[in-house]
C-alpha cells in the first residue's frame, strides 16, 4: 500500500506548529488538502490553532510523557486509528559554552530535542506498520552535521536525531515505512527569542570565566531587536515546501537541505579535511 491520490483522506501529525516552521507546515499542509492535527507544548498555543487557523489541535509537550500518549490517541481518535505522516519538529536551543552548560539543562534538552521524539515515534510506528505504510519527518538541522561555537546542546540532539532516524530507516525499510530527514539552514524563527528565555534560565554566565564572551558576543547576538539577516537565510516556507515533497513524492528523498548555506556547508563537510573544516566553522 502507499498514500491515495486523495489529499482530504490523508492525516499528518506535526508538533511544534505554535509559530514558525510548524505553524507554516501545518498551514501548508492544510491548503492541499490534508486533515492536519497540529500540536503545540501549551494548551493557550492550541486554542489559538483551534480558533484562529481551523486546526484540530492537541497538546504534545516532549517533556510530558503522559501528554504524548493523549496527543497521539487524541491524533487516532480523529483519524480513525490512520497516521499517513508525522513529523517531528518541536525543539530548543539554549546558547552556552560547552563547559557552561549544566548536566541537568543538557538531560532537559535531550528530553524535549530527542527523547521526547522518541517517544512519540514508537508510539506512531506500530499503527503504520499495520496499515501498511506512512513516513516520519524528523526536522533536524545544518547542525546536525556540523558544530559551531555556543551550540553545542542544540548541535548534540540534532547529531543524536540524525544518527537514530538513519538507523530507523534501515529498520522500517521492509514495512514501507519511509524515514525522512529535513536539514534547514539559517530560517526566519522564534528560534533566537526562546533560546534567549533558555539561556536565562539555565546559564550562570556572570559567575563564568567566558563572562566577555557573553557580555560580547552571545548576549547581544540574542538581545537584538533588529538581527542581522544571516546569509541564505529563508522563511519558514522554504521547509514547508520540502515537507510537502516528503509527503507527496513516490520517491521523496532521504534528506532535504534547506538553502544554500546547509548544501554548501555539506559539500565542504565532505571535500575537507576537519582541520580546514574547522577553521571555516570557527569563523562563523
């Protein structure tokens, strides 16, 4: 079996829609055609999904174990037991040295980035396996391939989603079971703003001996009102249209890069040496 011709008879699943690229995909996905449960991590977020945009809308908050088995039984109660996709998309960052960042916040984000799409993935997998087919889109990252400075959280959850969603691929390839990466680059987000409200919450950066580095360059990187738009940065829907593929196509791909800088960034990854590669991500 695959997915019909029927786009009104096909349901996604995608978490994080409270705004940027999960608000976007869902809209998206809506405008085709498709029945789109769009699930945020607050209740207030799903109202407003509910209300304003017409979305069937359910809580699935990665931290929550118990809210992901009601989002997902709420998800199958109004598909009728039948998830064609799902994708995976809500996370964080929290901006930090490496040496900054406390054990407990590194196990939160591991949580939410990772653990939480875990969860939420072998809980979709055994309705798909019995109907037969579906794909999982998981939205990782440019940095799940490669590091740059004060990212090393975020970048240790997106290494930890790429190397098990290509494990699952192999896995699931017998039951038609597609795994799907997106790789974005720099997109329009909220993305600064709430690892700004992370950064707060979890760094002791004015007791830190990288205190000017902070002061310098992470903090008003994050304060910004009017940010610098990083080269080949896009909006949200420039991964909308990649999901869309991923969800269409007979034969999407296994990994979607998302603008220019992800497929140069790559190219580079493979000709260099890590020493060279090293000094470009240095730079940036």
């Amino acid at each position: 079996m695959e997915l019909n011709n029927n786009n009104n008879n096909k349901n996604i699943l995608i978490t994080g829609c409270s705004s940027g690229i999960g608000l976007d995909t869902a809209r998206g996905m809506k405008e085709i055609g498709w029945n789109v449960i769009a699930s945020c991590r607050k209740e207030s977020d799903c109202k407003i999904m509910r209300e304003k945009y017409g979305f069937l809308s359910t809580v699935i908050n990665y931290d929550d174990e118990k809210s992901i088995t009601t989002g997902l039984n709420y998800s199958l109660e109004k598909t009728n037991g039948r998830i064609d996709i799902l994708f995976n998309n809500g996370a964080y960052g929290v901006p930090s040295l490496v040496e900054d960042i406390p054990v407990d916040s590194l196990r939160n984000i591991f949580e939410t980035n990772f653990f939480g799409w875990h969860s939420l993935t072998k809980g979709v997998i055994p309705y798909m396996k019995e109907q037969g087919f579906g794909r999982i889109i998981q939205n990782s990252s440019i940095l799940g391939f490669m590091a740059l400075k004060y990212r090393g959280a975020y970048t240790s959850t997106k290494y930890a989603v790429e190397g098990l969603s290509d494990t699952l691929r192999l896995e699931l390839k017998d039951h038609n079971i597609k795994v799907i990466i997106i790789q974005p680059g720099p997109i329009t987000t909220k993305f600064r703003e709430n690892s700004y409200i992370r950064f707060i919450e979890d760094i002791k950066w004015k007791t830190s001996p990288n205190k000017f580095i902070y002061s310098n360059i992470i903090i008003p990187r994050l304060e910004s009102k009017n940010p610098k738009k990083i080269a080949f940065e896009l909006l949200p829907n420039a991964v909308t249209k990649a999901v869309i593929h991923a969800c269409m196509s007979k034969n999407p791909k296994t990994r979607y890069r998302i603008t220019w800088a992800t497929v140069i960034m790559m190219y580079l990854k493979r000709i260099l040496a890590d020493k060279i590669f090293d000094k470009i991500a240095r730079r940036l």
